[in-house]
C-alpha cells in the first residue's frame, strides 16, 4: 500500500512554511490585509488580500507561493522555473484557476507579483504552442504519481512578457 503524502510530517511542514511566507508578503507589501478563510484559501484559493499601493489603490486578491524546487529531493529552490497548478491534487480546479486578482511568487531577495488571469492564458498558449506535451519539464503537463494533480513548469523569464507583473524588493 502506497502513502498519501498529503498526509505526512514533511508535507506539513511545507505548508507551515507557506503559511509563514504569506504573513511576510502581507507585512512587506500590504496595507489593510485580511487574510482568508480556511474556505477562501483550499476553494477560492487566495491567501491574503490588501492594498499593494505598487499596484492599486484598490484591496486586491492574492495567492502568495511560496519557492518551489525543481524536484521534492533537490537541496536548492528554483530560481529560473516555477510549478503552474491546473488541477490540484484531488482532481478540483487549481490555483491558477482561481479568484485571486495576482499572484505573489516568494524569490530570494524578490516578490515576484503577476496578474493570475494573464499568467493562466501565457501558461495556456505556451502549452499549446509546445504541443501540450506530457512529462515533466517546462511547458510539458505533469501528473505526480497518487495524485489527481495537473502541473506544469514556467519560467520566471516568460512571466516577464506579462503586461501586469510587478518586482518587489523584500525585506
């Protein structure tokens, strides 16, 4: 019988981690943050939302992500791709397919913001344009093994062609 790993101390860290991530960007980049709701965060899936005074004066969404590697088991976070998630782990819709307005990508010494509608249709197109090829890599579609998931690689670079993106120092 094989483990869920959804269910494991490792995976929980993880997500203490993101949890931790997402008060940082709300402290370093926010005014008037309200966070979600346990509901808000796992179905509508935005983390925080507030005036990014870089971006609105609006109170505006956002899923704040933290760094990712490339495969569980490397030492190192990515600094040139990030993982794109279609369809989460259960099967349901995934964050790229939300109600956040941006979403905040933690760098090393960056925020990373991007509008979520414009990434969706770059992540779409780039998909297309490569085939919507299987595998793992970038622009390739990816299912983990014991998961309903659908996730694929980008690169911070392409991100860049996206009209609404924002750099933010981080503290």
């Amino acid at each position: 019988m094989q483990q869920d790993f959804r269910k494991t101390d490792k995976f929980q860290d993880f997500l203490d981690y993101g949890k931790s991530v997402e008060i940082v960007f709300a402290n370093e980049c926010l005014s008037n943050a309200i966070f979600a709701t346990r509901y808000q965060d796992q179905m509508e899936h935005w983390d925080v939302k507030g005036i990014c005074s870089l971006i609105s004066d609006k109170q505006l969404k956002f899923d704040v992500k933290s760094q990712k590697k490339n495969n569980r088991n490397d030492k190192q976070f990515s600094s040139e791709l990030t993982w794109i998630e279609s369809k989460n782990v259960y099967g349901y819709d995934g964050w790229i397919k939300g109600k956040s307005d941006y979403i905040a990508f933690e760098r090393e010494r960056i925020w990373f913001i991007v509008n979520r509608e414009q990434l969706y249709k770059l992540t779409i197109q780039k998909l297309a344009d490569n085939g919507n090829k299987k595998g793992k890599g970038k622009y390739l579609i990816y299912t983990r093994e014991n998961a309903k998931d659908v996730i694929t690689q980008i690169p911070f670079t392409d991100m860049e062609e996206i009209e609404h993106y924002k750099l933010l120092k981080r503290n």
